[in-house]
C-alpha cells in the first residue's frame, strides 16, 4: 500500500492538470472555518482531511448542508476533536455544498496486466453495485475517451434527464485525457479516484478525490 | 509495425513443398499413425516422408530411420514431430541438415511439465533458433492450411477452404472451429494450434493472418495474453488492416481458476480486458457460436456503412423478435422511407405490414421476395437486410416427397417449383448484396434442422453463412457494424 495524498492535495493534483474541481478552502480552525463558509456562501461542506484520514465517511468526518457560518464553525470545532493520534496531521476542508442529479466516478490505475488504465463509470453512493465503468489503457486519444462513455450501460444518462442539460461529453471527455496524462506522466501514481464527479449543468466537477502514489 | 516474424517465414508452415511425419507409429491409435494418415488421405499434393525406428512401411510410405536418409533430391520444408522429447534436439538438428525450416511439434514432457519440461523447452527455443527453424508448439494438434491442402492434425476434421484464419491456445478449439465451419461451407484458410506456445505464440500466428493475403478474418480462442501491453499493440496493428475476432477463455473467477490450471493463464481484470479489445478495434465474442458466425460473417459479408438495418420477412412473429433483437443491439431498426414503401406497395397486397420489418404477410407472389429483397438493399437509407422465411416451401416440399402420396399427379411439379424458389431466394439474397455491397443475412432455424433444405442448402452454395436465428444474425451484423464504426472514426479502410 503506497501513501495517499489528503483529499486537498489530491484535488489540488488534479486542478493543476485542468480538471474541473469544486472551489474549496484549506484552514485550520473554526473560526477560520466560518470565515470561508462566508466567502464561499452557503450551504457548505466541512470535512476533516489529512493524509492519514481515510474512511471519512464511515467515521462521521464529513459534515454536510451546513447553513451558516456558525454551523460550519462548530461543526469544525467537532471535527478538531474527533481526529485521532493516528490520523497525523489533520486540516479542515471547507467546500460549497455541489448538488446534480447525475454523478459520475472517473480514475486512473495501474493494472498488473495492461499496465496504466483510465476508467469513468456512474457514481453515486451505489457505484460499486452498479459496476458500470469501462476502461481503456492508457495513453488514450479523444476517440478512446468518447468511446468510453458510449460503452456505459447507461449512456443514456448523460442525455437530457429531468430537465438537466446533457452532459458535457467534450469536457468528461477532458477529464479522461487528463486522468491519462496524470498516470502516464507520473509513475510515481498508483491510481486516481475521483468520485464523485458531480454533473453540474451539464459539466463535470470533480468533488472529492483521492490520489495514491507509491510509498 | 512490423511483425515480430516476417511472414515469410510462415511459408515454410503454411505452404511447405513436402512434409515430413517423425515418430510414425504404425498403430492406428497413435498420433504417428494419425498425422501421417490426415496428411495423406485430405490429398497433400506434395511428397510425404516419415520416420520412425521399426522402420518397414506405413500407409504405403517406406519408414526412414532419420531426416538424414531422406533422398537427395528430396525438398521438405516441414517437419511434424510425434516423437518423445528427448529425440527432438537431434531430429531438429537433422532436419536442418536437410534445409528443414518449420516444425510443428505435438510432443508433450516441455512447459506443461513442471520444471524439467520448462528447461527442455527453452534448450529446444533455443536450439530452433540457431538452426533458423521456425517452431509451432510444442505439445499442440497441428496445422491446417487449405491453400496448401494441408491437413498436418491429430485431430479431425480437415475444413472447406475461405477465408479464416484460426489460432488457438487449446488445441481443441481449433478442432472446434473447424467443425463449424464444415457444418455450414464458410471455410478456413489457416488453421494452427499454438500449444505451449514456446516460440510462436497468438499474436505472432495473428501478425502473419494480417499478412496473409488467404486470410480475410482472424479467429483467435486466448487463456492469457503474456505480457498485456505488448499484446495489445502488437494485436491493434493487425486490427488495423484486418478484422480480428477473439473468444477469451476465463472471464470470471471460476472460469479464470481452470484457466489457471490449463493454460497457466493469469487472471486478469475482464473491464480491463473487454476495454483493451475495443480500443484495438478487436471484435470480442461472448461464445464460441459467437465468435466463429462473427468471423464466418466477416468472411462473406461487406461491412455495412452504417447501422440502419431492413428486415424482410415472409412471418410476421419472426419479423418481431427481429426487430426486438435490433432494437436491442447498437443497430437501428429503419423506420421505412415513404418512397420505399410506395413500391413495395405496387408489389403487394395491401394486407402486408407497410413499415419495417416488411412483413410480406403471405400476399407475395412469383417474384415477390427477390423484387423486394432489391428494392430493400438498394435503398440509400438500408445499410443492411436481414431476410427471414426461406426454406419453408422446402420444408412442406420434404413431407410430400416422403408421405405415401409421392407420385400423384402435380406432386412432383409444385415440389420442384417450392425448391426451385427457395434456391432462387437464397441466390437473390447473395447476388443483390453483391451488387450493393451492402450485407444480406439470411436467418432461419432450418440451417440446424433441415441443412439439406433447398433454402439453406443455396445460401450455404453461395459461400455465405445461413444463420440458424434470427438473433444470432442480428449479433453478427452488430459485430459488423461495430467494426465499421471503429474502422470510420479511426479513418482506417
């Protein structure tokens, strides 16, 4: 198991490569919190990041739909508290609340086989069940990265749904090519996770990430 | 890029001047016995040696006690080895005295045989390197090559020449195809079992078929692929230039422990796998009927330039199952023109369905299905027809030619007349696809149950494959165009 970089970082990876990441801050207090919670606008999201936090989810260390700055405030105050000895280093994520009704997973790995591969399936908290992603060995070209969202299951997804836009295939399209430059680029990473890409009037934003390089 | 072995070296393999059988056994049970007897009775033209140490005669041909006894003048470019192990550096050693260059080995005791068999197997690499012998196997079944009438097997049955190309990583699939390409006349110009591969292995055999101006279609069974980045490249340039179509054994945890323990194969990841094929623009087949109708369709239908699909059917049912298949698949089902409908219209009755599938619904006379099977393919917005309905005249003609009134008068007449029409629907379905160049599948389940029936019988005769459903017509035609569609967008030919 190699080290992963925090969520931050990770994010920070990828928005250096272009693609589309949620507009978040870094800091390192409550009150800092609610300062960003401020300039970013409500509702946000608070999450305890640090490159030894895992598990986020399960362990209550994302803090969603927060109104007010001073919800996100305590709401850090919490969180400070929570981590553990062993968790390292800990930071305080504070981030808009995304919503879209479509999400999507996209990531970059290497398998033992083929080498390094780009992948992009349909997210949400049931991916994993759904299983539906296709994959492509990287380097690809554009060709490849449309190829791969026609060969979902449910392509269908990405047209117009529920009065949403279709989604943006150029710009996922981009995401992929970038996931690909990333992995081919740095053999230094292991795998990329980006999940969820959230579809926000049809374009694809990358709101948690997580990047694993080798130890 | 340039294949790993030039394909001239495959000559020696494919197309040898004259063979030699080492380790000919004079019992019929033996692979000695076998090989021998294929070669002979499938009509090699060239001359056939054998050795073995009884000496004597074997199926008429007189024993030699080694390569080295081989007449002077004599001219043999494959050696196909029966004999054990051990007896095989030296056998290679004279073969290449006598300016041997291919050997196909089914001796067994090399990789498959823990780690003793590992070492003789890199020496005999090794060894056939040296010598400049091109090395098939070993521990494989044998190589067919129909151009060559070639039938150098321990294994039956030697296929209808065409266009396919097989090769195999389990002897037995190759035995497989070979099978199905005898039951339904669409036929295999190479055929070769990769055995242990020690040498030659799937992607080299696949880089010759790309080459191979006999070959039309490539038909590969994989366990493993080696080294997977290699593979890859290596299998899209033959993509590039030919269609490729591949069966891969061990797609799920069970399947992947047996492969471990046949071929040694390591599990891989299926997503990986499947997304590897499709951006190589290799045709992956889910089954073994699957992947051998995609090739034998390849083989004898032109791509469709595009996914709109027509169905021509003299039933409404099988017209609807049809139509679901499509609807199910990445082809589309043609919503009918105005214009094409107008002149079905002048041919028939207005009872018929009037929208696609055309449905003939019984009001079609004489010359009905060839005139509509043209208009059909002929039509700027068909891309492709699927005809459904032949052979049930033939059909009806077998019951009175076998009931007890065979004899009565206008028995014979109108038996003759129903063959007659369904050779001749068979033969418009061919001839109109040739002139268009634009693929006609025709699909009825008389192809498996009645393949003596005038209607299969025909299109079997014009070298195209008679589908035994309608659905596994309509998954051949998707591989097509699935390919098409790869081939266009990469501005490949």
């Amino acid at each position: 198991m190699g080290r992963t970089l925090a969520e931050h970082e990770s994010l920070a990876l990828l928005r250096e490569r272009g693609v589309p990441v949620v507009e978040e801050a870094v800091v390192d207090t409550p009150d800092a919190a609610a300062a960003a919670a401020r300039s970013l606008g409500t509702p946000v999201v608070v999450k305890l990041t640090g490159p030894g936090v895992a598990h986020k989810t399960e362990r209550g260390l994302v803090r969603l739909g927060l109104r007010s700055p001073a919800e996100a405030e305590s709401a850090a105050a919490e969180l400070l508290a929570a981590a553990r000895p062993d968790d390292g280093p800990v930071r305080l994520v504070v981030a808009p609340m995304v919503r879209g009704a479509r999400e999507l997973i996209a990531g970059a790995h290497t398998d033992p086989q083929f080498g390094p591969c780009v992948m992009v399936g349909i997210g949400g908290i049931l991916a994993e069940v759904v299983a539906d992603v296709a994959v492509r060995l990287a380097p690809l070209d554009e060709r490849d990265a449309h190829d791969m969202l026609d060969d979902l299951r449910a392509a269908a997804i990405l047209g117009p749904v529920r009065g949403d836009p279709p989604v943006d295939r150029d710009r996922v399209a981009a995401v992929l090519l970038a996931l690909s430059a990333l992995i081919v680029e740095h053999p230094e990473v292991v795998s990329i996770d980006i999940n969820p890409l959230v579809v926000v009037d049809g374009a694809p934003l990358a709101v948690d990430a997580l990047v694993e390089l080798r130890p | 890029m340039t294949p790993r072995i030039p394909p001239e070296r495959f000559r020696a393999l494919f197309d040898p001047r004259g063979v030699l059988v080492a380790g000919v056994s004079a019992h019929p049970g033996k692979f000695g016995f076998v090989a021998l007897h294929n070669i002979l009775t499938q009509g090699f033209p060239g001359p056939v040696y054998g050795t073995n140490l009884e000496g004597g005669e074997v199926l008429g041909v007189p024993m030699l006690r080694s390569p080295d006894d081989l007449p002077p003048d004599a001219v043999v470019d494959l050696v196909f080895v029966c004999t054990p192990a051990a007896a095989n550096p030296d056998l290679l050693r004279a073969c290449a005295r006598r300016g041997i260059t291919a050997a196909f080995l089914t001796s067994a005791g090399y990789g498959e045989a823990g780690e003793r068999g590992r070492a003789a197997e890199a020496e005999l690499v090794a060894l056939a390197d040296e010598l400049g012998i091109l090395l098939a196997g070993p521990n494989g079944q044998g190589v067919v090559s129909t151009p060559a009438r070639l039938c150098a097997q321990i294994v039956a049955p030697y296929p209808p020449p065409g266009g396919i190309g097989i090769v195999s990583q389990s002897g037995n699939f190759v035995s497989s195809f070979q099978n199905l390409a005898r039951a339904c006349g669409v036929g295999v110009s190479r055929a070769v079992s990769a055995g242990n591969a020690a040498a030659v292995s799937v992607p080299d055999f696949l880089e010759y078929y790309g080459a191979d101006p006999e070959t039309r279609v490539a038909l590969a069974y994989v366990e493993g692929v080696g080294e997977g980045r290699a593979f890859f490249e290596r299998v899209k340039a033959v993509a590039a230039t030919q269609p490729v179509v591949l069966l891969k054994g061990g797609t799920t945890a069970g399947g992947q422990r047996a492969a471990a323990s046949h071929t040694g194969a390591l599990a891989s990841d299926d997503r990986v796998f499947d997304g590897m094929c499709r951006q190589a623009g290799v045709t992956r087949a889910d089954t073994v009927d699957d992947a051998f109708e995609a090739a034998a369709t390849f083989a004898t239908q032109p791509l469709p330039r595009g996914p709109r699909v027509a169905v021509v059917t003299t039933a409404g049912g099988w017209g609807v199952v049809t139509a679901d298949a499509i609807t199910r698949s990445e082809l589309e089902l043609l919503v009918l023109p105005d214009d094409l409908r107008a002149a079905i219209d002048e041919r028939l009755p207005p009872r018929w369905s009037r929208n696609n599938p055309i449905d003939l619904a019984g009001g079609e006379t004489r010359d009905t299905v060839p005139e509509v099977l043209e208009l059909a393919a002929r039509h700027p917005d068909v891309d492709a027809v699927v005809y459904l309905g032949i052979g049930i005249q033939s059909n009806e003609a077998r019951l009175m030619r076998e009931g007890q009134f065979w004899g009565d008068p206008g028995l014979e007449r109108i038996v003759a007349y129903h063959e007659r029409q369904d050779a001749r629907f068979a033969t418009a379905a061919a001839e109109v696809s040739a002139a268009t160049g634009k693929p006609v599948l025709t699909a009825t389940e008389l192809a498996v149950a009645d393949p003596t029936n005038a209607g299969p019988r025909t299109v079997q005769s014009t070298g195209r494959l008679c589908y035994p459903s309608s659905y596994r017509a309509v998954r051949a035609l998707e591989h097509l165009w699935q390919r098409a569609r790869f081939c266009q967008s990469r501005g490949l030919a």
